[in-house]
C-alpha cells in the first residue's frame, strides 16, 4: 500500500490528471481506510513544497462566478498557467447536488488541458466540506497549478472558511444603484482584498461606475491589516461577458501577492493557517474518537447527568472522559 501511495504521489506531481482526481477522491471519502491512505499521501505530498496562487472568490448566486471563472481561468491558461477550480458549497447537503464548480458552467475552461475543475463534495457538515477542499488545494498545488480558484457563494460562513485557506479573498458583487451596499456584510468586507464590480458593461456601465466608488469608499473607512499593501483592498470594474477589467484584476492580485511575499506577510499567513488547520483536525479527531469509542460515550451519558444534578462539575467530568481516550484508539473517522 505503501508503494502505491508512492506512485499515486510521483504520478500527481508529474501532472498526471487521473491520479489527481483519483486522489481528490480518496481525500473526499468518508471511509477510514480511504483516509488513511489520503493522509499518507497528503504528507508524501507535502514535501514536494509547491505553492499556487490560492484565490477565495465569494459573491451571490447570479453575480456571475462561473461566468467570471471562465473567463478569467482562460485568459490565464491562454498565458500557459495552469488552473485549478475548487468549490465550497454551504448549500450541497440541503439540494444535494451542487451549484459551485459545475463543468456545465463552465465549458470551455472545463475542456482546457491547462484547466482543473472540480465541483464541491458533497458533505454533511460545512467543516466536512472544508476539510476536503483543504485536501484538494494541497493535491493541486503538489500537482503544479499555479492558481487555485476556491469558489463559493456569500452564504453563511462559508466565505470565512475560504478567505482561510486563500492567499487572497475577492469578492464579486453586481452594479446596484444607491449607496446602499447590497447588504453586503461587514465581515466579508472586511476578509475582502478586492471587491470587483461585474456586469460593469452595456446599460449597467453607469452604475456599476458608482457602486465601485461606494465600494471603495467603504473599504477606505475599515481598518486596514498592518504592513498590508497600502492599495488594498481595492474596488474595481469588470465585466466578466466582455473581458473588461480582467487582466487589471490580474495584475493587481500579482501585485498584491508579490508585496506579501516580499514583506513576509504571505509566509506568515500561511503558517497560521496551518496552524489552524492543525488545530482543527486534532479537535476533529478527538470528537470523533469520543463518539467511536463505546466506553467514553457511555461515561459521557452518566457524567453528563452528574454534572446536570449537580453532583460534579463540568471540567473533572470532561477529564474523566478525556482520561479514557488516552490508551491507543482506532484510527478516527470523520
Ligand atoms: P453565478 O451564479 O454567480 O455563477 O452567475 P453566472 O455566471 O451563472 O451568471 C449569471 C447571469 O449573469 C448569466 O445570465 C450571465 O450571462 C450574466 N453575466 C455574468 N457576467 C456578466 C457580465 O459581465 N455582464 C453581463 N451583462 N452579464 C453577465
């Protein structure tokens, strides 16, 4: 088993595309074993110290995401970048199917050679969800992609939970009149390094030249992170239908990328997402050693009563749980 995990590693770093996918899908089983080997694999992969450019992109159904990839994602495998999509779908396990990351979506860029795309798993729990696409971006960086787009719609924390695995986070809204910001939240403002103004085109040109300026008005009062690029974020115009503006934004997320990599700011970012992320997996695997193990679900139904009438405090009650978890256990599953 070994050995194959070996192979399915070189076979991905050599840019095999069936030994990619069939990787995605290891890493997107729910099943022990599967995760085992994904995480063999995810650690022979690890060593390979690629990096992509990881782009969050966030905006509400209709604001033109897939139509924006498309175009975009093509123009950069037209520059010879390879390009992976990825989604993270809040909404996959109530319609379940998905509405991020669908080929039909995006036909053109889904038949590039130079182009990956990959739809949501489908998952019970966003952090499910979450995990997976973590897993997936690792694969596609060690598999060489120079630019990973993480899609997913301003639902919920799902932006949150992108902007956490991107090295930039753009948001994509639509021209609206007013100086209303389409309800648009502060948090996501905030996590938003670049707001971009789509369908900025045709009858909607003028409009969508004034909600840029309320937008940028808006991101000039929020606090901006310290030693950041002094020009972010930024608001600006494009149309996704006529190829306006995308080179534009391209070129500042380069610029912004590379100001992070020159002041530390990217290194940083990533360690501490990593940090995080190992944090989470041990909390992960703690939770799901305690619901797997028949003897500390047991201690925690009794306890749970003991501390309710009163009889013991929460915390020595939670360490006793704990303290049954600390033989060796099985291999934790989701
Ligand atoms: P998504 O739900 O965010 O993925 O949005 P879509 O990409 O499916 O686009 C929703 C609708 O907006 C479609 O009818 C698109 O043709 C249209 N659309 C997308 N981008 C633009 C644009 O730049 N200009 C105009 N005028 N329409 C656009």
């Amino acid at each position: 088993m070994a050995s194959d995990i070996q192979d399915l590693a070189t076979r991905i770093q050599s840019g095999d595309r069936r030994a990619l996918a069939r990787a995605i899908t290891l890493a997107e089983s729910g099943r022990a074993d599967h995760r085992a080997d994904a995480d063999a694999l995810l650690e022979t992969l690890a060593k390979s110290q690629r990096q992509a450019l990881r782009i969050g992109l966030s905006g509400t159904p209709g604001v033109g995401k897939s139509t924006f990839i498309e175009a975009f994602g093509l123009m950069l495998t037209g520059q010879g970048l390879r390009v992976a999509v990825l989604a993270v779908d809040p909404s996959s396990t109530r319609s379940g199917g998905s509405i991020l990351g669908d080929k039909t979506r995006m036909e053109q860029l889904s038949r590039d050679p130079n182009a990956f795309i990959r739809p949501s798993p489908s998952q019970t729990q966003l952090g499910g969800v979450a995990r997976r696409t973590r897993d997936a971006i690792a694969i596609c960086e060690a598999a060489g992609f120079d630019v990973v787009l993480i899609e997913t719609v301003g639902v919920g924390q799902s932006e949150t939970i992108v902007a956490d695995m991107s090295d930039l986070f753009v948001l994509l809204i639509a021209p609206a009149g007013g100086d209303e910001l389409q309800g648009v939240k502060r948090g996501i403002m905030e996590i938003a390094d670049m707001v971009l103004v789509n369908k900025a085109d045709g009858d909607l040109k003028s409009t969508a030249t004034r909600t840029v300026a309320d937008y940028a008005g808006a991101l000039r009062l929020m606090r901006k992170r310290t030693g950041d690029a002094p020009d972010f974020p930024k608001a600006m115009p494009v149309s996704a239908t006529e190829g306006v503006g995308l080179a534009e934004a391209w070129a500042d997320m380069q610029a912004l990328a590379a100001f992070r990599k020159e002041t530390g700011f990217w290194d940083e970012r990533r360690a501490d997402q990593a940090r995080g992320w190992f944090a989470d997996e041990v909390r992960r695997a703690l939770l799901a050693r305690l619901s797997s193990d028949p003897k500390a679900e047991a201690a925690m139904a009794t306890l749970a009563e003991k501390v309710a009438s009163g009889d013991r405090a929460p915390g020595s009650a939670a360490a006793d749980v704990l303290a049954l978890l600390s033989g060796a256990g099985d291999r934790a599953k989701d």
